[in-house]
C-alpha cells in the first residue's frame, strides 16, 4: 500500500474581505470616521468601508475602499478586487488587484498570481505568487511551490517554498513537502511531514502515515492513523483500515470497519465484508454482502457469489454470474463457466 499522491494546480485566492481592527460598528464611531474621512485621512475612509460593508451598504462601501484605493491604501484596492471577482467581473478585479500588488499589499499581488494563472499565463503567476510569499503570503508560498513544480521547476525552490509555507500553518505545504521527501526514497524525512499535515487536517497525510507505519510492520500505529482519515468519511481509508485490523482481539472493529465502508455504499468494503463473513462461517450474511457488491457490477463479488450458488446446486444463477464475470475478462470465471457446463 504506497502512500497516496496528489496532483493538482492549487490556487489559493484570499478572497474575504480584508477587515480592520475594529469594534461593533456605532453612530459615534462612523460620524468620527467620517469627519477624519473627509478631512483626507484614507485609512478612515478605508477603516468605515469596512464598516459599510459590514452592515450590509455595499454601495457606500465601494466608494470608500476606492477611495482609499485612489490614494495609496493598497487593501482598499484589494477589497475592491475582492468584491469585484465575487460578483464575476474577473477583468475589473485584476485592475483592483494590480493596484493592490503595486501599493504593496501581498493578498492583492497573491490573487492577482491567481488570476493569471486562470489565464494561463504561469511565468506572471510565479512572479506575482513568489513576491507575495516573499511578503510574508504563505497562501502564495504554497501556490509558487505548486506552479513551479508543474511546471517541472528547480526541485530545490520547491522544496524551499514548500517548506515556508508548512512553517507558516499551511498543512498542504506540510504534505507536499512529505510527498518530494517519499518519493526520494527519504521516508524517515517524509515521516514529520505528513504528521503535520495530517494533524493540520490533510487526511492524505494520515493516510500516508498509516502507509508507512505499515510497511515498519507498526500496526497499531498504522490503525491510529488510518483511523483518523476514516473518521473524516474518506471511503478508501476506510478500506485500508479495515485491511490492517484482523489480529488478535481486532474482528470486532474489522467486521465495524468494513460495515461503515459498506453502508456508505462503498462496493470494496461489502466485498471485503462478504469475505470476512464467509471466513467466519455466515455463508447467508456472505451472500447478502456479494450480492450488494455484485449489483453494484463490483465482479469480485460477482465471480465470489457465482461460486457460492455453485457449492449449493444453484447452476443456473451460477453460470449466469460466472458467465457476466468472464464477459469483462476474468479468465479464472471463463475457467468455471466451463466445468459448470459440463
């Protein structure tokens, strides 16, 4: 079971709005923002856009951030952009975010990455997504280590940005940073990797764990992790869960493992289940499990239920699921058609 690998672009957009430190909104407090507003203090006129836009005046709220976008307040131009791509206009938001990126402001210079990577245009992106992280964006961080690697960049860079983004909270950065160290044979390296990730809520990353406290023969190691990524309702770790239990004192929790998989109509876990049935003797409660696995044209479970119709002297349902098993290709039902024939 080799740990799981993900490939996917990610671009991650600091869409929200960007708030300033401010209490409940009250009368006093936006007729002092106002006066200092316009008397040319733009931080108040970006600090009561933000007030505005709390409450709900989106009109008055973009003309305050434009505004303070007009004169200098670079997340004035950021909330503009923000507000702008929310409502589709792609087009109007990268205007808001350029402004935003060229007054200094990193979200700005993060989105605007993320805009032209949409475009296609990776070297902009790259350019935009390292000056934000340089800035201190661990967002964009992760969005450089990201398109660099796509774009099969220097291995080194990667790493490097991976890494400043797990240092600064991005638990996908942990797990990819994991993933370059695995696949360089350093699963030692890897370990602490996907342990952040997964406690930073990457299910991948426990999943991985679990892997690799396998492949050391730590099962009881293994069964935390992969009850972790289970617990998140991902199907396949469940599976791998219930793979990995079954020792002594564990038919219990295998038998519940593979059941939840089940339930959730996972075809794996009620052919795993029909197996675990049948090793135990349930010849009725193994039918039951292949059934629902067949059904579902999961053909393991067919060719296991086609076998056990045969052992009791059902031919006809037998060779007529052996017979659809070997349809897809699977020379051993073939095989059994054959003798059934007979």
């Amino acid at each position: 079971m080799g740990p799981l690998n993900i490939v996917s672009v990610l671009v991650i957009l600091s869409m929200p709005i960007l708030w300033a430190n401010l209490a409940v909104a009250t009368d006093p407090q936006d007729r002092q923002l106002k006066i200092a507003c316009t008397s040319g203090d733009w931080a108040s006129c970006y600090n009561l856009g933000v007030l505005k836009y709390q409450q709900g005046n989106l009109v008055d709220a973009k003309r305050l951030f434009q505004n303070a976008c007009s004169n200098g307040i670079g997340a004035g131009c950021y909330n503009l952009g923000s507000i702008e791509e929310g409502q589709g206009n792609s087009a109007k938001a990268k205007q808001f975010y350029k402004k935003a990126c060229a007054a200094g402001d990193k979200e700005g210079c993060n989105n605007l990455g993320g805009l032209n990577r949409q475009a296609g245009n990776d070297p902009k992106a790259l350019q935009l997504y390292k000056k934000a992280c340089t800035s201190g964006d661990t967002d964009a961080c992760l969005n450089y280590a990201h398109l660099l690697e796509n774009n099969k960049g220097d291995a080194s860079e990667i790493g490097q940005f991976y890494k400043k983004a797990c240092d600064g909270g991005k638990a996908l950065g942990c797990y990819s940073l994991g993933e370059i160290m695995n696949e360089r044979g350093n699963k030692n390296e890897a370990r602490p990797f996907f342990t952040k990730a997964c406690e930073g809520g990457v299910i991948a990353g426990c999943y991985n764990m679990g892997s690799l406290e396998e492949g050391q023969g730590n099962t009881v190691g293994a069964i935390q992790f992969f009850q972790r990524a289970c617990a998140d309702n991902d199907l396949n770790r469940c599976a791998a869960l219930g793979k990995s239990l079954g020792g002594p004192g564990d038919a219990i929790a295998e038998s519940q493992f593979y059941s939840h998989v089940c339930q959730e109509s996972h075809l794996a876990g009620c052919f795993n289940l029909g197996n675990y049935r049948r090793e135990q003797g349930n010849k009725t409660e193994a039918l039951q499990q292949y059934k629902k696995a067949c059904d579902g044209k999961y053909m393991p479970a067919c060719y296991n239920l086609g076998g056990m119709e045969a052992e009791r002297g059902n031919t006809a349902t037998a060779l007529r699921l052996l017979k659809e098993v070997c349809g897809s290709g699977d020379q051993k039902a073939c095989s059994a058609v054959q003798q059934l024939s007979r």
